[in-house]
C-alpha cells in the first residue's frame, strides 16, 4: 500500500523518535557502567573494525602476552561462540554475546552479561565488536578508547568511506602487515586519509602472524590501564 506524503512524514517522525529514546536509555546504561568502572579502575576497550580484519587473531596474541594482568573479554557475534571458544584457550574470563541479527553491541548488552566475565576484579575489559564499521560506531558501551582495526586487504579508502569510527576511536591499528609485500597496498595513501578524518591520530602496524608492533599495541594497553588505575590514588 502506497503511503500518502503525510503518512510518510509521520512514519520518519516516529522513528527518529524511537531512535533518540534508544539511544537515550544506550547512554544511560553506557554512564552507568562507566561510573562503575571507574570506581573500580577499570579499563575498558570497544575494537571496532569489518569482519576479517584479524580482531580475534590480534586478541590471541594480545592474551597471550597479558599475564599477569587481570583481563575480561565480551565477544559480540551475529551468530555463533566460535571466537568466545578461541579466546578462552587462554585462561581468561571470556563471555560470548549472541545478537540474533543485531549488527553491533548495546549498553545494556554489555551491563547483562558482566557477571560472566567480572569473576576477580579486573584491571582491564576488552569488548569484541560485531565486525561493521557502521552500526557500532554510535552506541557507548562505557569504553574509555574505541580502537579501529583496519587490515592490508581492505584498502585505503575506508578511513574517506567510514569517518566516523576513524574520527571517535583513539587508536587506529593496521593488521596483516606481514601481507603487505604481496598486496597493490598503498601504505602512504592509508596514512594520508587516516590524517585528513583525524589528525594527529595514533597508528599502529601490527602483524599477529609474525608479531610485528605487538611490543607497541601491548605498551599502548599497558599505558591505558595505568592511566586508570591512577585516578583511583
């Protein structure tokens, strides 16, 4: 059935308002969490990047290396625990969040399924996000950092295609580096986007394959917990 003009205002009108109150009661939740994180000396990390990109691959490498820090892990997935068993090899907490379909993580989410993952007092809480550069750029899930991955294979125009994950995350991490002799990879191009959607942004290239920038995207974590537990003194 064909909407009439008035019909069809009226239609946007009502989902604008049912988004600005979901994301009203997302942002409620997010400041709540955040408050208690904070309390408690929490870090919290939200990566954001596509699907592929080695999100879980750099999160294997990364928990290997984390000990003896106190780490919780929430892995975000359309379907499937296939990432939560991979992650939990490793001794750590791990907590898998099943979306049904929903492409990105929610507040509310993240606050039901902390018991899983809260067994000891942590010192850090990393946050898997649904692989999507869009949907999960705008939902506070009470992170101190966003951290954007983007892999050699993807190309260099997606920092110019998705800004806005590039403008809010922090820290911008490059993997597969190892892959970029053997790619048409334009490393300087990327750099050059990167810097026009955020200046100034910190870039880090990493390789889980051959451990290449590890030390660095490990003294970055390292910093950021510092950093947190030191507004507690």
């Amino acid at each position: 059935m064909c909407e009439t003009a008035g019909s069809a205002e009226g239609h946007h009108h009502h989902v604008v308002e049912v988004h600005h109150h979901v994301m009203e009661a997302n942002d409620q939740i997010a400041g709540r969490m955040r408050q208690s994180f904070a309390a408690r000396g929490v870090a919290v990390l939200n990566l954001i990047s596509s699907p592929g990109s080695g999100k879980t691959a750099l999160l294997e490498r990364t928990l290997e290396r984390l000990q003896p820090m106190r780490v919780g892990v929430l892995v975000g997935d359309v379907e499937t625990e296939n990432d939560a068993q991979r992650l939990r090899r490793y001794g750590y907490p791990v907590a898998q969040i099943v979306t049904a379909g929903t492409c990105h993580l929610e507040a509310q989410m993240i606050e039901s399924h902390l018991p899983a993952v809260e067994q000891r007092d942590l010192d850090l809480l990393i946050i898997e996000n649904v692989g999507n550069l869009v949907c999960p750029t705008s939902y506070d899930l009470g992170e101190d950092a966003k951290v954007v991955l983007l892999s050699t294979t993807e190309g260099e125009d997606k920092p110019v295609k998705y800004p806005a994950i590039f403008h809010r995350a922090e820290l911008a991490l490059l993997t597969k580096v190892d892959l970029m002799p053997h790619l048409d990879f334009d490393r300087d191009l990327l750099l050059r986007n990167i810097e026009q959607v955020h200046p100034g942004m910190t870039v880090l290239e990493v390789s889980s394959k051959t451990g290449e920038g590890l030390d660095a995207w490990l003294g970055w974590i390292t910093a950021k917990v510092s950093e947190k537990q030191k507004r507690l003194v």
